[in-house]
C-alpha cells in the first residue's frame, strides 16, 4: 500500500464516483466512452491522482 503524505499528516483516500446521464437516458456509445477515459486521464493526471478502474455503460460512467 502505498500512502501519501503531507506536512503533518499522513493519508490514503479512495473515491468511486458515478457520472449518470439525466433521465438515465442511454446515450453513451463507444466512441463517446473513450473520450470520457481520456478526459478523466487528463484530470487525474494534472491533479496527481491515479485512478483505479474506469468503466461505464450506456446510462452511467464509473470512475
């Protein structure tokens, strides 16, 4: 396990966060999940977070 560190404090946090289309309408095709893995990677990149997993379906994204 790797932990992360600051001035006084010591830390390892995990979030799961869902991205849900209104209405839970399925508009998420294949093309449009890539782009939105590339995104994510671009934002975790220039917030130095790594993420885990990212995944999705038609209706909603997991990240």
């Amino acid at each position: 396990m790797q932990l992360s560190t600051g001035s006084h404090c010591v830390f390892n946090l995990k979030a799961h966060l869902i991205f849900v289309v209104a209405y839970r309408r399925k508009v998420i095709s294949s093309t449009i999940l890539e782009r939105l893995k590339e995104i994510f990677a671009d934002l975790c990149q220039r917030d130095q977070v790594r993420p885990l997993e990212c995944s999705g379906e038609e209706d909603h994204v997991h990240l």
